[in-house]
C-alpha cells in the first residue's frame, strides 16, 4: 500500500504544476512532459482556483464517472477521467500543507 501511494505522489509531481506565489498572488507554473495535451492543461488551470469543497465534490463525481466507465468497458475514457480525478486529488492534498 505504501508503495502504491509512493507512486501515486510521484507521479503527482509531473503532472501537477508547481505554483508559486507573487506579488499579486498565486502565479501559475506550467510545465509539462506531454504539450500537445491541451486538456490537462486547461484541467490544472480549473483546478488551481477551484475551493476545497468544490475540489472535494469533484473528485467524488469523477470517480463516480470513472467507475461507471469501467463498469461498460470504456477503459481509455475511464483512465482519462482517472487522470483528471488524480489531478484534482493531487491539488486537494497540496493546500492541506
């Protein structure tokens, strides 16, 4: 289990972009392996200025949609939709520190 979450923290490092913060506030830094997936990016850029209720909402309705997915045997849209939950996750951790 430890090194299932291990690796799940890791991999949290390449995909969500680091911010940093400014004299105007939090300053977005986007770095990515991957640039031709808009998508995530756009999600990140989502997820930064979302609350903590509505991230925690978020992950519930994804994984919600993840199972479901799964369930109808659509495994590449539900591994998308996983992307996004752990991006959301991922965020939702960050502030907790």
């Amino acid at each position: 289990m430890i090194m299932i979450a291990t690796a799940l923290m890791a991999l949290a490092t390449v995909v969500v972009a680091p911010r940093r913060l400014d004299a105007v506030g939090p300053v977005h830094v986007r770095y990515r392996r991957r640039a031709d997936d808009d998508s995530v990016g756009e999600m990140i850029d989502s997820v930064c200025v979302m609350r903590k209720d509505e991230l925690e909402t978020m992950i519930e309705s994804l994984f919600a949609r993840e199972r479901a997915l799964r369930a109808a045997d659509r495994v590449d849209e539900a591994r998308a939709i996983g992307l996004h939950k752990f991006i959301c996750i991922s965020e939702l951790r960050s502030r907790r520190f």
